[in-house]
C-alpha cells in the first residue's frame, strides 16, 4: 500500500546550495501540493553539509536556511521540525538554531555568542570561524554541470514515475 511513496533524490558529490535548492524545489513543493498533508513532519538533519565528516556534499547554512524558509511557506501551519543526521559538532548547534530561528521569526546576529565561542574556539574545526553563517561556497563550474545533468535525470524518473503514484499524474 505504501509502494512508491517514500521519494528519494541522491545526490553527487560537491553538490552545493544551489543543487541542494533545485533538488527541494523541483520536488517537495508539487509533491506537498498533491499529498496536501495537515501537519508537516520534517526531519532537519545538516550531513548534507560541506564540513559534515560523513559525506562529501557542499551544502552551507545559507543552503539549508533557503529550505528552511521554504518549508516554513509550505507548512499547513502546524508543523514538527526533528532533529538528526549530521556529524560536525560546530555545524550543527549553528544550524539547528538557525532554523529555530525562521520557524520562529527571529532575527540573529551572525556572531557566535560569547560563551559558546570560548566553548568551542580551541577546537580544531573551528578555524577561527566565529560566524553563525557559513561563507558562500560553489562547486566547480565543471563538477556543477555534472551534479545537474544527474539531478535533473533523477527528477525526470520521479516526474515519470514516483509522482504519478504520489499525485495521480505525470508530471513530464
């Protein structure tokens, strides 16, 4: 009964904020649309991120931000937000508080606050870093050609197939 409905979108490695948004906007929004759910459960985790040990993607927080304000627009208005999956100690607490920070209409300073920052400044991955936001990052031109040409295959299987199931429609 539930054959189809879970969608899954892989993606290359070196995929950066803007692979990340296209992969979010070609598909969430229509797939919400259609599905139409009364509360919105998203799973907020940050291993897409560039620092993340586990993976080799190249998400910054101005990438997840970008999903998050999405998310927040798509929402029915009641919404759940979970944490899980990411692995770099320094991004996650950043991002997480970022994200509670646009569920909840609150504007941050881009500093690290005192305390945390003394907390965290000795620590090898910090590199000085006392950013809330991370800096730009964009992955090679030739590398981000690449990364599209397979997303946009990937989307077009989903298009032809998963939400067909999903939506009752072809989406080609």
């Amino acid at each position: 009964e539930g054959k189809g409905f879970s969608v899954n979108i892989p993606l290359l490695p070196n995929s950066d904020d803007e692979i990340f948004w296209y992969a979010f906007h070609e598909t969430v929004p229509p797939l919400l649309a259609c599905f139409k759910p009364d509360v919105l459960v998203t799973q907020l985790g940050v291993d897409t991120f560039h620092t993340d040990p586990l993976t080799t993607l190249s998400v910054t927080t101005n990438g997840f931000c970008k999903v998050i304000e999405a998310l927040k627009q798509l929402s029915p208005g009641k919404w759940v937000a979970l944490g899980g999956g990411g692995y770099d100690i320094l991004h996650v607490p950043r991002a997480w508080t970022l994200a509670w920070a646009i569920m909840n209409e609150i504007e941050l300073p881009d500093w690290l606050p005192d305390q945390y920052w003394k907390l965290i400044q000795n620590m090898a991955e910090c590199n000085g870093n006392r950013n809330l936001r991370d800096a730009p990052l964009q992955a090679k031109q030739t590398r981000k050609q690449k990364n599209f040409k397979a997303l946009e295959n990937t989307l077009n299987y989903l298009r032809e197939h998963q939400f067909k199931i999903i939506c009752g429609t072809d989406f080609t």
